[in-house]
C-alpha cells in the first residue's frame, strides 16, 4: 500500500511552540552527577560542567528544562543547594533511596542553563513542604533585592534575578510511591494556596498544576477534575506524564505508542474544559506533557531495589531504531497537538531513560532516540499545519487498527515546509503529498533515521551505528512531492 498526505496553508493548528522541545534534569541515578555535572573530568569547565554534554544538549535544540525532579522534588530542600559547597549537607534522598551530596543546586544548574541556552521549569516540593518553602524559593529566585531570600542570592554571587517564569506545584502528587502524596482535595487545596503566595511574590509566573501521573491511574480523569476545580483561575497549565514500555506488550501495540499519547491529550484537555464549564470560565489552559518518553518500566525493580548509593546507574535504557521511530512518533503528536500543549519535557536529558549517555571520566554519545529529537526541534519552525493522512492500517493488540503512518508538517516564515513522519510498518512505505497552495521549489530533501536491524542501537565503542543519513529519491511531481520511507523509520522530508 502507499500513503497520502494532504497539505494547505490555509489550515492551520497553531504556532510551533518552542517550549515543545523541552528536557528534564532530575536529581536520579547518573543525570546530574557523571551527567551533566562531573568536576574533575576531562570534559569538565570551571564550575564542573561537562562541556560534552552541554554541547550535545545545544545540538539537540533542548529549549526548557525541568528540575529538579521528578519524584526527587517531594523530599527536596533547595536550601541545601545553594551557597558555598562546602557547607552543603549530605542527605538521604528517599524517592530513589540516593545519597545526596548536594554539590550541584539552583546557581550550578542555572549557570548550565545558560550554556545551553535553554529556559527553565522549576518544580517545588509540595511533597513534605508547602506554601512557606515554594514562595521563600520564588523570593530568592526572582526577586531583586532588599529582602532575606533576595539579599542571599546577591550574597551567592547572583545580583540580577534569574527571572524563572514555569513553576510546577508539585510532581506526581497522586502517586503512591511520591513522598508526601496527597488525594485529589488535598492537593487541590494546596496548589491553591501555593499558587497564590506565589503570585503574590512574582505575578508574571505561569503555573502547573500536576495531573495524574500517568493514563493508567485509577483516579485518572477524575483527579484533574478536582484538583481544577479548586485552582482552576490560579493556573496556567495541567500536567501530564507517559512513558511507553518497549518490552510490555507486542511490538506493533509498541509502535503504536503515540495513539495512547494522543488519547491522553485529549482526555486531559477535556477534562480541563469540562471544569471551565462548570466553573463558567472563559479561559483555558495548556498542557504540560513534562515527562514523556519510551522506557521499559517492566524491567525496574522499583524504589526498594536500591540501596543508598550515590549516583548510581538507574535505569539506564539503551535505545534502539525502533525507539526511535517511537520517539519520532511521540515528537510528532505532540506537534499535531501544539494549539493546546504548550510545554513538553522528555524524561531525562542524560543516562536515566536518555538521549544522551556518559561514562564517568569517559565518552558522551547520542542515543538513537537523540535524532529524532534533534531533527525536529531544528526543522519544526513557524506553524504547524493540519495533515489530513490516509496509509494503509496495521493490526495491534492494544489498539485494533493503526495507520502504518504518523505524520505532521510545518511550515516557517519563509514558506519552507518539513513534514516529520515516522512509518510503523515492516515494509517502505511510498507517501505522496499534495502540496495544493504550497510552494513547489525544487529543493527537496530527505532525511532518515532507519536501519536494516532495527534492534540496532548506539554504544560506547560503536556510538554513530545509528546516525540520520540523506535519502535519494524525493521528487516533486506536478502538485506532488512522492518520496519512500524505510521499514520502521522517523524522516524529515523538505521542501523549499
Ligand atoms: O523520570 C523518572 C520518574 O518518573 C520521575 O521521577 C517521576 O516523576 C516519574 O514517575
């Protein structure tokens, strides 16, 4: 079979939001330290900051950051990480059962953001603090001076305030493995209050409540209905969080991750408005998707498998070309979806479940699921338009039928269009889109991400076996651009 696209400018979802290609560096396993963070490596500048790392972050377009957690938030005291390093406690830090040195904090964290050039969403511990820590943070963070928290940041070395916009209240609060978890009421009450001393301290922040943890939850559906209908008019956005096992269920179910993520879209958004209705409000929020990501959850042997290490090796996932088109997939849903999910974070930047691995005192290296992310933060620019698609189906065990194609397209300033699509299926798959008020230049390009082995992955020793390569064969063809995409791919198709 064959697929078809159809494409017009006219149609349109939404402006592509930068905030879209966001990271997460929590406090887990290997991300922060031997992550990004190693003094006394080769690598490492001044401050202890992997300059190979940093540098990978940048090619990959990584634009928001969430820290410092995750589930590490709820247990967390952001006092311990700021100041001198030497007067910094070591602590038990119960979400992964980790000895915290606290050697990297807020100043180190926002000195890397800013080599990398990216935004920050900051998360507080809504977990075993509240109100009083959130605002007294928010004081030390944003304000200029004159006050306590201020005045000790200038202390710290830092005059201008950072000026950090998102703000979770919380992480995972319906989780029972979360530190501090909470019922709905509870915590709807708490991201009540918190929100409004916090807006007190800086009105210009945006704030995220957090919805369930993940699709699966019992109370899925009905926590965010709760939880907004006490905070609905204090917040900007509702979280949302999904991670799709590659080694739960069949293959093809696996392949068809990004249907659970578009349901999940959609059942989170309508839980939104449906508030917004009962409540007679006229506005509505966003989503932040701020943790998503293939991981093979199936094979972590939880929370008490671990036994007080410090920065231990915690799901360290290796991806393979398969993940990849997953990933690509996932990246490609949440474009199709930009008029309401306004951030996103794949979980996590370095080694736990990650693009980017290390080894201590050693290499850095791209994961497969690295290019697809790359390709389209860098390709992904100005407005998202609406595909209407038609492929060829496959059948899945979780799912029923799925379309072998996923496939979104943008288009920038300069009227250059990049269509991302990822094929599902076994065999190439030849597309034709209809370009209709589109330009027909006769530059065209197309990139792939595939592999005859799709179990191929990239590892220390061989760390470019997976790597996007050019494709021959896209052509325009009258109002039609035909190009063919490999068994089980993620691609990048351009057209100026
Ligand atoms: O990203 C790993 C963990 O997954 C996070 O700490 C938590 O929020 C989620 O359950």
């Amino acid at each position: 079979g064959s697929a078809k696209l159809t494409l017009d400018p006219a149609f349109e979802v939404g402006p592509v939001e930068r905030r879209l290609f966001g990271s997460f560096v929590e406090h887990m396993g290997r991300c922060v330290y031997t992550g990004v963070f190693e003094p006394g490596h080769p690598e490492a500048d001044g401050d202890g900051l992997r300059r190979d790392v940093i540098e990978l972050t940048r090619e990959m377009g990584v634009t928001a950051v969430r820290y410092p957690g995750g589930n590490f938030v709820s247990n967390y005291d952001w006092e311990d990480g700021v100041g001198p390093s030497a007067d910094r406690p070591t602590r038990l830090d119960l979400a992964w059962r980790q000895i915290e040195t606290n050697a990297f904090g807020l100043g180190e964290f926002m000195t890397w953001l800013r080599e990398v050039d990216a935004e920050p969403v900051m998360a507080v511990n809504l977990g075993t603090r509240g109100v009083r820590a959130a605002r007294d943070l928010l004081e030390y963070t944003n304000f200029p001076g004159g006050t306590r928290w201020s005045d000790l940041r200038i202390k710290h070395g830092t005059r201008e305030p950072y000026g950090i916009k998102v703000w979770c209240l919380g992480n995972e609060m319906d989780g029972p493995w979360q530190i501090g978890g909470k019922t709905a009421e509870e915590y709807g009450r708490l991201a009540l209050e918190t929100a409004k001393a916090m807006r007190r301290v800086d009105p210009s922040i945006e704030l995220v409540a957090c919805g369930s943890s993940n699709p699966h939850m019992p109370t899925f559906g009905s926590w965010e209905a709760t939880v907004l209908e006490h905070c609905y008019d204090q917040v900007d956005y509702i979280s949302t969080h999904a991670y799709y096992d590659a080694v739960g269920g069949d293959r093809a179910s696996f392949l068809a991750s990004a249907v659970q993520m578009e349901r999940q879209i959609h059942d989170v958004i309508s839980t939104a408005d449906h508030v917004a209705a009962k409540l007679g409000s006229r506005k509505r929020l966003k989503l932040s998707f701020d943790e998503w990501n293939v991981w093979s959850q199936s094979l972590f042997g939880g929370e008490q498998s671990l036994d007080w290490e410090q920065a231990p090796r915690i799901i360290e996932e290796d991806y393979d070309v398969a993940g990849a088109a997953v990933v690509g997939s996932l990246l490609i849903t949440l474009l199709n979806n930009a008029d309401r999910v306004g951030i996103a974070c794949q979980a996590q930047l370095a080694n736990v479940i990650a693009p980017i691995r290390t080894e201590p005192g050693g290499p850095a290296w791209r994961q497969t699921i690295f290019h697809p992310f790359a390709l389209t933060a860098a390709h992904a620019r100005g407005r998202v338009l609406r595909v209407q698609a038609t492929a060829p189906n496959m059948p899945t065990e979780e799912f029923g039928e799925v379309p072998v194609l996923a496939a979104a397209a943008t288009l920038d300033d300069e009227r250059r269009l990049s269509v991302f699509a990822v094929n599902r299926g076994d065999e190439p798959l030849p597309l034709e889109i209809d370009l209709r008020g589109l330009p027909r230049g006769t530059d065209i390009s197309h990139i792939t991400v595939a592999d005859a082995d799709t179990a191929a992955r990239n590892t220390e020793r061989e760390p470019r076996r997976v790597e996007p390569r050019a494709l021959d064969g896209a052509v325009i063809d009258g109002d039609r651009l035909k190009a063919v995409l490999p068994p089980i791919s993620f691609n990048v198709l351009k057209a100026q």
